[in-house]
C-alpha cells in the first residue's frame, strides 16, 4: 500500500522565481539581495537561495555566519552571488567569512576590531557593511558613536585590512504607511551616509529598503533591497496590502493526512482541558500536525484547515502532534487532505488567516515550521 504522508510543506520554486521578478519591477534600478534567514523563513535556504539567483538576484542575505558560510559551501561562490551575514557576536569565525568571501556587517568598534584582526590573520582584505541605528534601536552604530567607527575604518582601510564595500540600516515601521519614524529613519540613513562618503569611505551599495519598503517607498531603494517575506509571496503587512496586490503568489503550502474519522455523541470533551465539547452527535477528524511540528497552540480553537471542499475550525487545544476538528457530521475518509494554508487558490486558508487567529505575524507562521515537516519542492 501507498504510504499517505502524515505532513508535508509543498515549496513551490515557480512562485518563489516569479515574486522575485515582480519586486524586482518594482526597483528596476537596484540590485536584489535574496534575504534567506532561518532556513530561508521555514521554505528551505538552498533551493530558495538557488531559485532567487535563477531570477536575477545578485545578492544572498543572511542573519548569522553559520548561514552565510553554508551558502558558500553549497557551492554558490562569490562569482554567482554576494553574501552579506549582520548578526555576529564576540569570538564569532571571522576569518573563516573571510575566507569565503563574505560581507560581514559592523556595528560596533569590538566588531570592527575583531574583524580587523583576522584579516590580518588571514592575510586577506576584509570586505565590511557598516550598520547605521537610525531609530530602530537594534543592532547598528548611534549617530553619536558613528564618526568614530568612520575614522577607524579609514584607517583599516588605509592598512589594506578592509574595504567598506556597503553602508546600510533596518525601518523600523515601514509596514505601516505614514508613521513618523520612517521619514525620520530616511533622514537619519542619508546623513550617516553623506558623512561617511564625506570622510573618504566609497561603498558599492548603500540599502535600508526591507520588504515593505521595496513595495512602499520608491525613494528609499537606493542601490540594493533586501526583501524577505514577500519574496515567499507573503504581504509584511495586511495594512498595505494583501501579496495579490503586489504580484505575489504563497510560495508554501501546508497539508496533512486525516489520520482518524470517528463518530461520537453530544457533549463529548475534545483534546486537552476539554476546552470544546461537542454541541450534538457529530464526526471527528484527527490531523496527525502540532505544535512539535511548530503550530502555534495560541491558535487552538480558532485555527482554520480545509477538509472536504469546506473550512473547518480547530475544536479544543492544539496538541504537541495532531489537533481535531468537529466536521459536523461529514465523513471524509481516513488519508484524505486537510490542507491547513496556501495560496489561498482552493478555498484554503492562508498563512495571514492562521497568523490572525494565534494573534501573530504570518512571518512567523511560516518560519516556525519545524524540522519533522519534509519540505517538498516542485517547479525546480
């Protein structure tokens, strides 16, 4: 017999390709960093990384070294892309991004100096972004400490142990049109920019446009964007539209196999807590996914699955591996399809639905999807 696979996420590279193309329209005179962070937001970071390239990306982002060195060692060489890792603490492998032709972002004089010296060790130039806080108040230099960190480049880069190949900075609310801080940000960016060229720094590329920018804010795409979640075809924001808006398509779809379908009578307890009972005789289907397989449990009772032609609600707790749905008398057969989100094309819910329901970001609902859930690519 033909084993019915208990879950899957179908990763559809066709979509992936066409949602680069459709952002990169949008910033027809900048280059495109694929940002594949966190396995590339749950969909896997090889294919997606390798796809975005297929469609004219020239850049791969990623958060830590040990994602930009994977990249690299996967065999995407310098040639093909230009690597940019931003999320580096004390003792981290310099050398070894180095090596590798990796653009390592600086926010800090420890990381200035740590880089600095391993270039050194390396006998190789160091090709370094500096980071610029302009108000999100994460990682990135101050305005205040900003001139120090300037001066200090120049000298490293007058001793041939690095180039400052990029300046860059982070919106803090550009998923919300018109909030005050993004025009703020946007002065802030140019000012840190304007006195970093003033200096003598000459950087490639100078990018503060995330995913929301690069759909929002023409006058901030400067020389590269960075987009992240919309690459995956899915809006940063439903304030400023729905991804159908912008050309994009849901790169992830995913489904499970009902693995039971019983009867059982009025006022019967479901799942944990019994926080939903039945309110008459009714059929109950199992769907073998959890929070283990990274489901938020918030969603419990609220969570939506299409079964059958019809969307159903997620009755009582969502467990570590399966949750229950009351279909209401129905009698799908064990095997059949419960697809939980997707495109949206069948009737099925999307993962903004399951993000509003556990009361989150559909960036998260994609990007918590674990390692037990084989990811399945199709229009490779």
């Amino acid at each position: 017999m033909k084993e019915t696979p208990r879950v899957r996420a179908e990763i559809d590279l066709a979509a992936l390709r066409a949602n680069v193309r459709a952002l990169r329209a949008r910033a027809p005179r900048a280059e495109f960093m694929a940002v594949v962070k966190a396995d590339a937001y749950g969909h896997g970071m090889l294919p997606c990384a390798r796809a975005a390239l297929e469609a004219g990306a020239t850049w791969i982002g990623t958060a830590t070294p040990q994602e930009a060195l994977a990249v690299r060692g996967a065999g995407i060489g310098p040639d093909e892309a230009r690597v940019l890792c931003w999320l580096w603490t004390p003792g981290g492998p310099w050398r070894e991004a180095i090596e590798a032709d990796i653009e390592v972002s600086v926010s800090g004089m420890w990381a200035l100096r740590e880089v600095a010296d391993a270039a050194r060790e390396a006998r190789r130039t160091a090709r370094v972004q500096l980071k610029a806080d302009t108000g999100l108040g994460r990682n990135g230099c101050q305005p205040a400490d900003w001139p120090e960190l300037v001066e200090e480049c120049l000298k490293a880069e007058a001793e041939g142990v690095l180039r400052v190949t990029g300046i860059w900075s982070h919106y803090a609310c550009a998923d919300e049109p018109g909030h005050p801080s993004i025009a703020a940000q946007s002065e802030a960016f140019a000012q840190a920019v304007a006195y970093a060229e003033d200096a003598g720094l000459r950087p490639d590329v100078r990018h503060i446009a995330n995913s929301p920018a690069t759909l929002t804010l023409p006058d901030a795409q400067y020389d590269l964007v960075r987009p992240g979640i919309a690459m995956y075809g899915i809006s940063p924001s439903p304030e400023i539209g729905v991804p159908a808006d912008f050309g994009l398509r849901p790169v992830m779809t995913l489904t499970a196999s009902l693995a039971l379908v019983k009867h059982v009578p009025e006022g019967h307890g479901v799942s944990y807590g019994h926080h939903y009972a039945t309110p008459a005789d009714t059929t109950l289907g199992l769907v073998p996914v959890g929070y283990g397989d990274g489901l938020p449990r918030h969603a419990s009772g609220r969570a939506p699955v299409l079964i059958g032609g019809k969307v159903r609600t997620a009755a009582g707790r969502i467990a570590m591996d399966q949750f229950v749905v009351d279909l209401d008398g129905d009698e799908p057969a064990p095997g059949d399809e419960a697809v939980l989100f997707g495109p949206g094309d069948r009737g099925e819910p999307t993962a903004e639905d399951w993000a509003q329901a556990a009361e989150t970001i559909a960036y998260e609902i994609v990007t918590r999807i674990g390692s037990r859930v084989p990811r399945v690519y199709v229009n490779e």
